[in-house]
C-alpha cells in the first residue's frame, strides 16, 4: 500500500484550519438560467467554484434543463443516460451505480456536499433519491479521495438541491404512468432581504411489476416512499451567513421470499445539516459544518399461518463536524484546507458487536494557475481510524491550454474503500443449508465457540492471520484526456482511464464444518484494474437544437486470473459432456457485469414559437457476463452472456400561459425485456405530467 502512495510525488503541507465559506453555497447563488455559460460552473471535483470546462479533472454536469426535459423522477433515470455510468440492480431491488467499471461501493454519493448512508451490502440505492428538487448533478470520475476520503475510490456524485429564491415562489409537478406509478412533488420557497426558506415534498409509488410469470413472485413488489426537504438560510451581515437544511425519507413495501412466506420492509432516513459561513476579506473565508445523518431498515417475513418466519434490521449512525477555510492570496491560485471527525455506528441483525467507528482527518489542497495556459491542483487528505489501517490520499492534476480551441489534461490519485462493518462483524449462518459467513474481526471469538460445539472440523485458514488488521482496499487512479471546442456550437473532449485496486477484499473458505458445509470470512487480494477510454461530444448549432453523445470502452480483469489464463491453466468444455480443451489468454473476457461498449445519444429540439420541446434519447450497452457457467470459475468467451440491448426514451413537454405545463412521454420506446437477467428494465413505460409554476 505505502508503495503505491509513493508513487504520487505530492508534498502535503501544514496548514491552519479556519472556517470556510460554503462553495455550494455560491454555486446556487448564480442564476443558471440566465446563460448557459453558467450552467457549467462546479464545485464537487475541487471544492471551490470552478468553470467546469478549465477543470483539469474528468467531470461532467446534468443541469436542471436537462432533467426536466428528460421528465426524469428518480435519480437512478438520468445517471443510467450519461457515458461510463450505468445502474446495478442487486439482490435486494435497489439500484447502485457502476462508474469506469468499478461497482457501487467506490462511488461517493452526496447530497449538497454530505454523503448518505445506508449500504447494507455495499449498494447504496440512488433509486430512493427523487429529482424533483434537484438544481444541478456533478460527477466527478477517478479517484477523490484526497478531498471526500472514503468510497470515493472510483469517483463522486453530488446531487445538488434547489436553495430559495427571491420573493415567494412554488411549483407543483404530478407524473403518472405504468404500473399504476405515481410520483408527485411540491416545492414552495420564500426569500426576502435576510432571511430565505423552501420546502419539498414528495410522494412516489407504484403497484410493481413481473417480468416472470412462471413464478409466484413479483419483479418488484408494490411501494410507497415519501421525501421530505426544508431549507432554512440567514444572513446575519453581507459577510455572516447562515444555511441550516433537513431532509426525512420514508418507504414501505411488501417482502415475498418464497410462495410461503410473506412480509414487509420499511426504511426511515433523516440528515440534518447546518453551516455557519464567514467571509473575513477578500482573501479570506470561512465555514463550520455540522451533519448528522440516520438510515434505519426494518423487514420481517411471516409463514402461512401468521408466525413469524424472520426478522432483519439495520440502523446506521453518522455525525460529522468539519471546519474549513479557504485562502486566495491572488486571483490565479486558492488554498483550501479543513479538518473533521466522522462518528459512526451500526446496530444491525446478525453482527458480533455493534461497532462504533471514530475517524478524524484533515486535507489540504493548492488549486492555481502557473501560467495563463498552465492549471496545477495538487492535494492530499489523512484519515486517522480505529478500527482499521491510517490512509494518506494524495492527487495531482494539470490541464495545458495549447491554443483557444485545444487542451490537455491529466490526473493522477490515490484512493480507498474502508472495510465495511459487514466485512468486518458479519455472524451469519444460513438457517437451511447450514453454512457460515464470518466478518473479518468476528472470526477469533466465532470460530473457537465453533469449536467448543463441535461444529468444526477442520481449520483451513490459521486463525493467527486474523490477528492483524484488515485492509482498505486502494487504488492508483490515472486519467489523461483531451478537450477541444472547435466552435462555440461544438466541444468534444476523449478521457483514458486506469484504475488499479490492490487489497481488493474478496471471501474465502477458512474452515469446513462437521455438517458438510463450509465457514468463509473476508480477505485482501490482489489486483484488479478496470481501464478505458471514454468519449463525450456536444453539438448545438443554434439555440434550438442540441446534441450530444457519448461512448465508453471498458477492460476490468483480474491480474490473477489474466496469469492463469496466459500459463494454460484454465480450461473450458462447449458442454457438459463434451471434451474439456485449454482456454488462451484472449479467451479471458474480464470481471463479471462489465460491458466492453456503452453509448449514449440525445437529441433535444425546441419549437420556440410553440413553447413546445421534445427530446429522443438512447442508451447501448454491450454483452456481459453474471455467472461462469463452464465450470472454471473464470468468465470467459465460451460462458452464456447477457445479450447486448438498447433502450430508447421519448418525451415531449408543451408549456401553455408561461406557467403551465403538460407532458408525454415514452420509457423503453421498444419495450426491451430481459426476463432472467435484467430486473430493472421493467418494459414499456408510458406516462404523462403536469407542472404548475406559481
């Protein structure tokens, strides 16, 4: 691990903490809807305000008039349409997102700057998180974890939400559509001299679908969520301000396991967020935060006759204060740096202990302008913890203006994803076939209580190599890319990408039990890369028509399995009773639920003297693999695939009288289904909506 930091030559410098003031804060104070110049401001990829095309980082923006338009609900919707991401549905129905080939658990998500918690299996579900409120989306790629720390191994998504605007403004929006879905939201906001405040609701909910009628269960199970956002800010003095905000999430929906037994599922979620900014100088300012986030899940099944079958909870626990500060000592260069804790706990069924995590950490980072052609970011964070090994994260990135219609750019940093409390505390026994899963820091006590039982058999693995600390996984990022604005109507920019993750925890047996079945815990491997290239293009000849689009080309393999391919050790047969034969190197395809291609297209037309707009957009993505389905525990060309599909999405909005508008559209145009694999591809959605804007 040390040798992978040193790979990055960054000098991380003392800096004093101070309180900084809030850059999110001053991205909502631009009106985006005056040019669409202002629409590319971002402020996720180095924590200050930043045009996003001078950003030396591979970044992009989904504006608000993009989502709109799209007639988008769900933040799962409008992700799944921008290149290099696409949704994941797991084993439990929600949806995580997959950024550059690496899964869910590597990609940060937040809200206005504070992340959300509730991962339960290392997903978090970005399907339970409405737009309706949402001003603007910033996805920054490759490794963040010299400014966010943890699971920003792969990249960071910060969903930014509307603040209140002057005078006393509202809007109503109702969408309804297949499934009996029904998603509507209300927003009213006031703001007036000092003091501003906004609140959101939203209810979502629809009876399920089946993609499989030869089953007696439901693809998805009917639900019902509700959101909740208020905002309150102040200011004290042109300088003193004041920005508190409190979002609550609800959901309620039936549990079916099996024909003969049924429950339900519930999750309640709140966060409370405060900030206090100060601007001392011009040079000069300031911020302390306050976040506090809850995610409690609650699900039991009951048998036929109405006993209780099982029962399940999970109740995670976050605190976090930070201060930072920010210092610009000339126009061309800023200093930002900040130091907080992170509180955290986890009560949840089947764990060893409830473990609390404490983590304290400070970061630092240098963003300037060498030369008016030359930007240089340089940073680094430290994370201290109590549970697991200290990281220190460094980043280093430069982008050359070689003329006014080319740039270049590249970035290099170093990321990680902490051990989970699952990886760490698991105690789980499966009730019907017998076998266990033990966390990593619950196998010294489990495993002699195993065998005090008579429940072992057999030690695969030697419990001494329990005795020293699990792992972070890390990786090195590098991104180089090229941006070119040809014309004021036409950009385009190509982005090469490597990810390269060490300490990869994966599962292993470590004992057999007298039942015939087997213990497995947790360990670090390695390595695994993902690396591509990835390109974006926009193209808007006149102030009615945009266009844009977007390609990914991915490899994620494992370094281990690539070897056993090359040295003849993998062999394959076409069928169950045919010969077996020896497997090549080419023949090795990668990581599972990995696309080798993935594309996007979007074609936006207004009708201006109508007030009319309609758009037409399309997603591609390329075969992959779920299963080994041969036998040699490797995916490779002559296992069974999921097909490769293309989903087309249609809309049109009408406005009438400037504050009315009314909608169609068309979700999967042409009805793609894919029974067997595919659970979040529901068929053909057609809907309508209304916006009132008052």
């Amino acid at each position: 691990m040390s040798l992978n930091k040193n790979k990055i030559y960054i000098y991380f410098l003392i800096f004093s903490t101070y309180l900084s003031y809030s850059q999110e804060d001053e991205v909502i104070k631009v009106d985006s809807t005056k040019t669409e110049a202002l629409e590319e401001v971002i402020v996720t990829a180095t924590r200050s305000v930043r045009q996003l095309s001078s950003l030396p980082l591979p970044a992009q923006i989904i504006s608000k008039k993009d989502i709109k338009r799209s007639n988008s609900i769900r933040l799962n919707d409008i992700l799944n349409e921008q290149t290099g991401l696409v949704t994941i549905p797991d084993f439990g129905g929600g949806e995580g997102i997959q950024l550059q080939g690496l899964d869910s658990q590597y990609t940060l998500i937040l809200v206005d700057g504070v992340p959300l918690v509730g991962r339960s299996a290392g997903t978090l579900d970005i399907s339970r998180i409405t737009v309706g409120n949402i001003k603007q989306i910033e996805v920054v790629k490759g490794a963040s974890s010299s400014l966010y720390g943890n699971d920003a191994l792969g990249g960071v998504i910060n969903i930014i939400t509307e603040q209140p605007k002057y005078g006393l403004k509202g809007k109503i929006n109702y969408r309804a559509g297949a499934f009996n879905t029904n998603d509507i939201g209300a927003t009213i906001g006031y703001k007036k001299e000092k003091i501003g405040a906004s609140l959101f609701i939203n209810s979502y909910s629809s009876d399920g679908y089946d993609l499989n009628e030869n089953d007696d269960l439901n693809t998805v199970e009917p639900f019902s969520n509700y959101t909740l956002n208020s905002k309150l800010t102040y200011d004290f003095t042109d300088n003193t301000d004041l920005f508190v905000s409190g979002r609550f999430y609800t959901q309620n929906q039936d549990y079916i396991a099996s024909s003969t037994l049924r429950g339900e599922s519930s999750i309640n979620e709140w966060n409370l967020h405060t900030k206090l900014s100060h601007k001392y100088s011009e040079k000069w300012s300031s911020y302390f935060e306050f976040y506090t986030t809850r995610y409690k899940a609650d699900e039991y099944l009951n048998n036929e006759d109405g006993s209780r079958y099982s029962d399940g909870f999970y109740n995670q626990l976050l605190v976090r204060p930070e201060i930072r500060a920010t210092y610009s000592p000339k126009d061309e260069s800023t200093f930002i740096g900040g130091i907080g804790f992170n509180h955290e706990t986890l009560d949840r069924t089947d764990f060893t202990a409830n473990p609390i995590f404490n983590s304290p950490y400070a970061y630092l980072q240098y963003d300037g302008n060498f030369t008016e052609r030359l930007n240089v970011i340089v940073g680094a964070r430290f994370d201290s913890h109590n549970k697991y090994k200290s990281q220190f994260s460094p980043k280093a990135a430069a982008r050359y203006k070689i003329n006014e219609k080319i740039a270049v750019k590249g970035s290099i940093g170093y990321g990680y994803k902490a051990p989970d409390f699952r990886q760490l505390y698991f105690d789980f026994t499966n009730a019907t076939v017998g076998y266990t899963v033990l966390g990593y820091n619950a196998v010294l006590t489990v495993i002699p209580e195993l065998q005090e039982q008579g429940e072992i058999s057999n030690i695969v693995v030697p419990l001494s190599e329990f005795e020293e600390d699990l792992s972070p996984e890390n990786s090195i990022s590098i991104n180089l890319g090229m941006d070119f604005k040809l014309s004021s109507q036409f950009n385009f920019n190509i982005n090469a990408f490597r990810n390269t993750i060490d300490d990869l925890i994966d599962t292993r047996v470590i004992a057999n039990k007298t039942n015939g079945q087997n213990v497995f815990s947790y360990y670090n491997i390695n390595e695994v890369y993902t690396q591509g290239l990835e390109f974006n293009s926009t193209w808007k000849p006149n102030h009615k028509l945009k266009i844009s689009g977007g390609y990914q080309l991915l490899f994620a393999k494992d370094k281990e399995a690539e070897r056993a391919f090359e040295n003849g050790e993998v062999y394959a047969r076409e069928t169950p009773s045919s010969p077996s034969f020896q497997l090549k190197k080419e023949d090795y395809f990668g990581l599972y639920n990995r696309s080798r291609h993935m594309a996007n297209l979007k074609v936006f037309y207004a009708f201006t003297k109508l007030k009319l707009d309609t758009n037409v957009r399309g997603t591609y993505r390329s075969k992959y693999g779920l299963f080994d389905t041969n036998g040699n525990n490797y995916l490779d060309n002559y296992d069974d695939f999921v097909d490769s599909y293309t989903v087309i999405d249609f809309a049109i909005n009408k406005r009438f009288f400037n504050d009315y508008t009314l909608g169609f559209g068309v979700d999967n145009l042409f009805n793609f289904t894919d029974t067997q694999n595919i659970s979040n591809i529901a068929g053909r959605i057609i809907y309508g909506k209304l916006n009132i804007q008052f």
